[in-house]
C-alpha cells in the first residue's frame, strides 16, 4: 500500500502531466486536493502550469483554494522590483 507521500506525488504528477482519470482516482483514495509537494507546489500548480485545463477544473471543483507556493529559484517566486530610472 502507498504511504500518504506517495500518493500526494502521484496526484501531483498526474496534475502535472494532464492525466485527468489518475487525478480523480487520487482525489478518491483521500489525497488532499491542496496536497504539497517537496518544492511546495498543488496539484493545481502544476496543471495550470502545463495547460491542463480540465484537471484544473476538475481540482478547482475538489475544493482547492489556492496555488501554493512556487519553486524556490522560479520567476512567479522572485520580487519585482522597479528598474532604477
């Protein structure tokens, strides 16, 4: 049987790459919708990331509510600054 991690990823992964009936099947397995992974990011981070918008849809639908946070070293994580001028 997966540990809770494992199927945190799987669901991640699937978000990740669009696999929308492996996202479902996590979500029934209990996976929380906001789930993280080690870098900090959703199931839903990640499929909008990539363009999936019917697992975004779908884990919009499940109840999550936000992004998370992005990948450390990612240009939505860096501060925007003014050029000097």
């Amino acid at each position: 049987m997966a540990t809770a991690e494992e199927l945190a990823e799987f669901y991640i992964d699937s978000a990740r790459y669009g696999d929308l009936d492996d996202v479902v099947a996590a979500l029934k397995e209990g996976v929380p919708v906001d789930a993280v992974d080690g870098a900090g990011r959703t199931a839903l981070h990640m499929a909008s990331a990539n363009g999936h918008l019917e697992c975004v849809l779908r884990i919009l639908s499940a109840g999550a509510v936000r992004l998370g946070a992005p990948a450390a070293g990612s240009l939505s994580g860096q501060s925007h600054r003014q050029a000097p001028g």
